[in-house]
C-alpha cells in the first residue's frame, strides 16, 4: 500500500479528532514501511524464484528460467536462434550443483528482438548478461555454455574476469574463422556414405528465411551432430521444442559475430574452468578443445569416446561421473 493511499483515506474524513489524526497517520506510516520493506524482499527473492521471469534490460525483454540448487550459474541459448528449451529439458544433471539461470538470448525463444539485425553484436550479448547478473544481484557468478553459447560466456568472461567463479564448457571453441570453416566441412564430408548424409549436407548449407524454415533445416541436420543419428530419436521432442528464430540467424553476419579469436585473452581468467566435448564432434573437434583447454590456465578438459556435439545425451553416465569428479576436485563450485 502506498503512503498516499493512507493520505486520501484520512483526510477524507471530517469528524476524526487531530489525536486520531496524528496517531493514525502514525500507525500508517509503520504499515506503509512495514508493508513496502516485504514487499522489496520479495520482489528480490522473486529474481532467482524457481519458474519462468521476464525482464526489460538494455530495451529488450530477456527470458529466463530459474532451476535447480546451489551457485547461480547463467547459461545464456546460442545467439544463433534456438531457445534454452532443449537444455533445461535435458540438462538437469547440471541442476545439482548450480542454481541454473536458463536465458533465451536476444532475439531468440521468448526473449525480444532487437530493433536492428545490427543490434547482436558480441558486445550487446555481453551488456545482457552483465545487466541480468546486476538485475540478480550476484557479485559473481557460474557461467555454462554450449557450443556457441560457449563462446559467448567466453566472450563475456574474458571481459570481466572478475565477475566470474568459473565456466562449465560444452562442445565449445574460442576461434570461428575461415579455416575452422573448411575443417567442419572437411569433417562433415568424412560421413558422405551414410544414407541421411545427402540431405543432411544440403540444409546444412542452406539460408532459412523463416522460422518455419529453421526448424526444419535444424531437424534435418540434426544426424550431423552425433556419433549415432539413431541416439538422437529419444530427444526428437526435446530438438522439436527449440522454436529456432531465422531473424537470430541471419543476425549472425550482420553484427560481425562468425569471426572471432578469444584465444589472446584466454589467460585473463583464473577461475575454474571445465570443457567437455566428444571425440566425434564435427563442429567443435577434439583439436578446437584441446586449443581451448591449452590456453585457459585453469582448466580441465574431458573428452569423451563415441560422442558427437551432446555428450550429456549421447553418453549421459559418462558426461554425469566427469561433473561429479570436477566439483569433487573444488569440494563445492566457488560461490
């Protein structure tokens, strides 16, 4: 209740004595404190409730999706254009150890769009998640990313070394350029023999336009992105809830974020650091994780057999036994 309620209520009686008046307005004022300071506390522990939250930061609404106990861990979607929905769906392994903090990046999922494809640069990616770490009130916190979202915790981590009490890397990278390019492609022809391969390659180099587009193009290449397409059939449900956005996408190019190097700025961090990738992964090879692991000065790398770009799907006791054996190492994650 507000102190101007209180205000109109008693002064819109003419036959309370001045006493009634002072002691009543009194007694407002306690309330009106009383009520306004639990309604702050609340209102903070609301930012980190278990369940779903929108907030407007930077002139965008960002999503996210609180779970799980422990550490705040931010694990930003890839900026390319799917939502976090296949990874709060499948990654509850992770939920042990952090308070996971799901975010539909700019422009993806239930978050905002930007007014202009220009808008999703590494920078503005960045100023999000500083902006949400303010918003939750951390001092510090975890960072968790996927593939590309990988190198955008990277990106934001290198930036602010001092905000960070570690990152858990999954099939991730810190260079895009033109030969790592031609090395997915080199890869991905190693496979030329399977029956799915064919039409897998071709949407894989396709330019979705739409939404619609993208959804497709992702379902069709998904057999690319593990050791056995046939390991894939149990999470179709889960790919299929991702809503890909094509404007994510096509964001990509336009705000310069297919070309980057992080590895010059990879020794600014000293936090804990663990990266696990697949032996079999075409995107994010063993060699790009090793590179990755060689220049983060305190880092674990773990790379696992018969796995392609999910491994906590694809070998899900193996990828569970890594983490336990991790935070073991640090007896609980750095708060």
């Amino acid at each position: 209740m507000r102190p101007w309620f209180f205000g109109a209520w008693f002064f819109r009686s003419r036959f309370v004595t001045s006493q009634f008046v002072t002691s009543s307005w009194l007694l407002a004022w306690w309330l009106t404190m009383t009520v306004s300071g639990s309604a702050q506390s609340v209102a903070d522990y609301d930012r980190l409730a278990i369940g779903e939250h929108s907030v407007e930061l930077n002139e965008i609404k960002l999503w996210y999706k609180v779970s799980g106990d422990g550490p705040v861990c931010l694990m930003p979607t890839p900026a390319w254009g799917q939502s976090s929905d296949l990874y709060f769906r499948t990654l509850q392994s992770l939920e042990k150890y952090f308070t996971v903090v799901y975010i539909d990046s700019r422009g993806t999922g239930r978050s905002g769009r930007a007014a202009t494809l220009k808008h999703y640069t590494w920078e503005h990616l960045d100023s999000d998640l500083e902006s949400l770490r303010e918003f939750l009130r951390q001092d510090r916190v975890w960072l968790m990313g996927h593939s590309a979202g990988g190198i955008q915790v990277l990106h934001y981590a290198t930036r602010h070394p001092d905000r960070v009490s570690g990152l858990v890397l999954l099939s991730t990278q810190a260079v895009l350029n033109d030969q790592t390019e031609q090395e997915v492609m080199q890869r991905m022809t190693s496979r030329a023999n399977q029956p799915w391969y064919r039409e897998a390659s071709r949407a894989f180099q396709s330019h979705p336009r739409t939404d619609d587009e993208m959804a497709s193009m992702f379902q069709t290449t998904l057999p690319l992105y593990w050791r056995d397409h046939r390991n894939a059939d149990a999470f179709r449900a889960d790919f299929a809830a991702m809503s890909p956005s094509a404007t994510a996408l096509a964001a990509v190019r336009e705000s310069r974020r297919h070309r980057v190097d992080l590895r010059p700025l990879l020794k600014r961090l000293s936090a804990p650091v663990l990266i696990i990738s697949g032996k079999d992964d075409f995107i994010c090879c063993p060699a790009s994780a090793q590179a990755l692991h060689r220049g983060l000065p305190t880092s674990k790398l773990v790379l696992i057999d018969q796995c392609g770009h999910f491994p906590w799907m694809e070998q899900p006791q193996t990828f569970r036994s890594n983490l336990g054996r991790f935070f073991a190492s640090l007896q609980e994650p750095t708060r």
